[in-house]
C-alpha cells in the first residue's frame, strides 16, 4: 500500500482502477460527453472509457469548453471517481464546481506532485479521499 | 484570496441568488489559481452557450430564473442551431429544444444574441490594456495576442459568471509582466513565399500550440503588419492544437513592435522553424491525403468579410460539385447578399458551425478544410476524415470534383 498526497481542488471521495493519460487531452473534442469514452482518434487512449476510474490527466489543453463536458458527465452519471492532474487546470476544475453548486454531486479533484504523480500506474486500484490517494 | 466586503455580501446572496452563485464560482476559482483578489472586467465574451447536453442548460436557465443580469457588455459565441436557417442542423427534436432553451436562457440574462466565434470582427474590440473575461480558445487568443486586451483562457459557467459579476481573478494574462514572451520563434529561414501565403498561418498555429502550449512566443522573421485574419487564422489553430492564450508576431501585434518589447527585454530561448518542421505539422492536419472529398468546410473562425470576398473572387463563374459550408457571422449574412455563392453550390451557415454541431451527412467521408481549427477537431467531432489545404486548393477541390492541392509551397 502506497499513500500520497496531494492538493485539494474539489474536495470529494472516490475509488477506482487508475486510468493514466499521458499525452495531453482536452475534454471538448476530446471525450464523448455522451459515453465517457475518450473520442479523439489520434489520442494514444482513444477508446478508453472514464467512467468510474480514477483518472491521472498530465496534461489538458485545448478547449475552454472542457468544463461542459466534465459537467456533462458528472450529471449524467458517467463521470471518472476522481481525476488527479499533474497540473491545476481551471477549466477542468469548473465543471466540477458548477456540479457541486447544481447539487449533481462532489467529483473529487487533485493536483499531485510530479513524483507522486508518477507512481500513477494503469490498472492500479486508487482510493481518493481529501488530499490523500492510496494505492492498493 | 481576498475578498472584499461587497464581494463577500454577494457570495452570500445580498444581491440574488444567480449574482451569489456567479461570485461563488468567480472566487473559488481565483481561489484555486492562487490569485490574490478578483479585479473588474469591462467586458464578456460567452462560450457558454453552446449545447454539450442538458446540463449546460439547466445550468443557464438556474441563473435566468434566478434573475441573474450581466454587468457588464457581454457577447455570445456560436450555439448548436443556426437561427437564419432553421432547418441546418440535423440534430434530434430533444437536441434542438435543449440547444434553443439554452441560447434563450444566455438572451434573457442579458448578452448581446452575436452567435459568434469572432465577436472582434463583429464589433466586440476592447482597447488594449482592458481587463476582460472572455470565453472560446480563439476568441482568447485573438484578444490578448492582436487586440492587446487582457484576459485568461475563461472556460464555460466561469465566463459567464464573470459577466453577472463584472469581475474575474487577478492572475495569468491579466498581469503584464506574465505577457512578456518566454520564447523567440525564428521563422526567417524559411522561404519568402511561404511566409507570405495564407495557408502558412495556421499550419505556424498548429506548430505553436503542439511545442510552445501555454508559455508564451514571439514570433519573428514574419513580414510586417499580418493581416487580421491571418492572425485569427494562426490564434485559432494554435488554441486547438495546445493551451495557448497568448503569442506575439514582432512588427505585427500590439505587445510586440520589436522583439524586445515583446520579451520586455528578458531572458528566452530560441527555436529557428525549419521547412521540415513545418511541413510535419501540416502533414499532422490531414488525416486523409488522397481518394474522394465529399465536401470543403471554410469559417473556423467564422469568415470574416474579407475571406468571403476571397472566396467570391476564387469561385467566380464556377460551379462546386460538393457542397461547401460556409460559416459566418449572422450580420454579416443579414446585410450582403450570398446568392452568387448559394448559386455556385455554398451552403451558408451562421450562428453555428459544422464542427459543433450535425450539419453535415451522417455518413463520414472526406472533409476538406483550409481551417487548422476544423482540420484539428473535425475526425473526433465529425467521425471524417480531413485534408487541409488552402482556400485556393479548397475551391479547385469543389470545382474539379476530386482533390487538388498546391504542392510547390511546401517542398
């Protein structure tokens, strides 16, 4: 068992198998807001569902409206049970907020330090809870 | 994070419950930026209010029905219908209510019903120095980088919440000494002609986003005085591509009369482009480069009066035979007259556009585009493939029927 910690974004709970995301992504256009599956065919994890996994993003980019899309997800019961991010990103963050202000839920949200976010491995079992993630 | 009183109070709802939950949202995002208080913007530009999925607009409708208003000037990008032509997009009854419920929901708080990409060519131009709060990543782009206005990359729910608001953290862009370019691009070995060909731009904006992302770059060895929608061309592509929000050209953009204005003579690194570099990131636009093309999609931005007098001047006297999608801005389309193009086989699209929403076949095929915006998120959005080429290429393409693209620039 491995605890790190991390800085709390959206403070929430959740557990899943970690699905990491290497190459950078952006939400809108990225991943279907319909299915959670990432959608971009030239993204390396293009096919890759984010539902209910504990998913490590080291990088986003692109769209401003990637925040819908997270809110999208979060509403529609399809959203990851965590994201932990390499970097604060904002607009991620906001789809989270306006969830939590829309009474949809509290999607858990971390900025893990680049060790930390490294031992991030695919497929390992992560519970997320405050600013602790634990690695079965 | 500091608040002030007044700021606080309205948290706390002493002005409503849309104004406490748009300040809610304004501060807890400074919040976790790290900005050390909101500052006031003079003006909005929403993102907002295209349709994702219901959520968007139970979101929008909260704060109408809470008797939200903005405070400040505030424009709209694109939505997911295009009001002038009804019968444009193909989506389901349940996407076309939810879509139509959600832009209503953006008029009745208040914002200016431009439904556009480029609010800068449609009047929206702050002058430069003014804190803004803008939405849409090329909208952004073009505001920091080519009018000298300030603002940060302002996702959905946070660009309107700033607008209710009339205030955004005080972080990123909106500080001058986090504007000074941190990266010399150094085009000057690459050829004259290339340099000065429109089809140049947003391959150079591809580039940018994929190796510089969010640092900031001036670019140089460019020709003066670039055109504005050159510009546009060069923001957007480099928006989609990666998180840039801001990039100078040196003898071309406010920030940047010389290079060392633009780096407010500190220190940076260099990269020189060359020709093969370049010709990567225009090979990385198409997904496709031979067979049938079904259609051309032009107007990621929106096309601006100039780009359709290009494109009038092109397809003169031609007939297209595929259908080439046109997207505009609607005042643009409400004060000239399109018929010649409608007549030579344009399909004019306003208020929206074919990456965001069903307008094209269902089917798949080919799309051919001379926009890096559209080249970049066509095959996700649209399941086509995409061959990028220059609006030149782009008409022979419709004209002759089959893929014609110019070769000579790019050996």
């Amino acid at each position: 068992m491995t605890e790190l910690t991390g800085e709390t974004l959206i403070a929430g709970k959740g557990a899943g198998t970690i699905l990491r995301v290497d190459d950078a992504i952006s939400f809108w256009g990225g991943v279907d807001p319909k299915t959670a599956l990432i959608s971009d065919p030239r993204h390396p994890r293009h096919g890759a569902c984010l539902t209910g996994r504990v998913v490590a993003i080291a990088e986003l980019r692109g769209s401003s409206s990637s925040s819908a899309v997270l809110l999208e997800l979060i509403h529609a019961g399809i959203a990851p049970s965590a994201i932990l991010l390499r970097d604060t990103d904002a607009i991620l963050a906001l789809g989270a907020l306006v969830a939590r202000e829309m009474g949809y839920g509290d999607l858990a949200m971390l900025k893990m330090p680049s060790d930390a976010f490294a031992l991030l491995t695919e497929g390992r079992r992560a519970h997320v809870e405050g600013p602790r993630v634990v690695l079965d | 994070m500091h608040l002030t009183d007044d700021e606080r109070r309205i948290a706390e709802g002493s002005e409503g419950s849309a104004k406490a939950m748009a300040m809610r949202l304004v501060a807890e995002t400074g919040r976790l930026l790290g900005a050390p208080r909101l500052l006031n913007v003079a003006s909005a530009h929403v993102d907002g209010c295209l349709y994702h999925g219901d959520s968007g607009t139970h979101f929008a409708e909260r704060l109408a029905k809470d008797g939200g208003r903005v405070a400040v000037p505030t424009t709209l990008n694109v939505g997911a219908l295009d009001l002038l032509h009804p019968d444009r997009v193909k989506g389901n009854a349940h996407h076309r209510e939810m879509a139509g419920r959600m832009m209503q929901a953006y008029e009745r708080l208040g914002c200016r019903p431009t439904w556009t990409c480029a609010p800068y060519q449609a009047g929206h131009r702050p002058a430069a120095g003014t804190d803004v709060a803008w939405g849409e990543s090329n909208a952004v782009a073009f505001c920091n980088s080519v009018l000298g206005a300030r603002t940060n990359r302002y996702g959905d729910f946070l660009d309107i919440a700033c607008a209710l608001v009339g205030r955004a953290p005080d972080y990123g862009l909106h500080r001058p000494e986090n504007r000074r370019a941190t990266v010399v691009v150094d085009a000057s070995a690459l050829s004259p002609a290339l340099r000065d060909a429109d089809v140049f731009y947003p391959v150079l904006g591809t580039w940018l986003g994929a190796e510089i992302g969010s640092e900031i770059a001036a670019i140089d060895g460019l020709p003066p005085r670039q055109s504005e929608d050159r510009l546009k061309a060069l923001g957007a592509a480099a928006a989609s591509a990666g998180a840039v929000g801001l990039f100078h050209v040196v003898g071309s953009t406010p920030e940047a009369p010389t290079l060392a204005a633009a780096t407010q003579s500190g220190s940076t690194r260099t990269i020189r482009l060359t020709p093969e570099m370049i010709r990567a990131a225009r090979d990385r636009l198409s997904t496709a480069t031979d067979g049938a093309v079904d259609c051309i999609a032009l107007g990621s931005p929106h096309f601006s009066e100039a780009e359709i007098a290009e494109l009038r001047r092109l397809a003169a006297g031609r007939r297209f035979r595929m259908p080439v999608y046109v997207c505009t801005r609607r005042d643009l389309v409400e004060r000239s007259n399109l018929s010649d193009l409608e007549a030579a086989g344009a399909v004019i699209v306003a208020d929206t556009c074919v990456v965001v929403t069903p307008i094209l076949p269902d089917t798949g095929g080919t799309l051919m585009t001379n926009s890096g915006k559209f080249a970049h998120y066509g095959p996700a959005n649209l399941g086509y493939d995409v061959v990028y080429g220059s609006l030149a290429d782009c008409v022979a393409t419709a004209v002759e029927g089959r893929l014609t693209r110019a070769e000579a620039l790019w050996r």
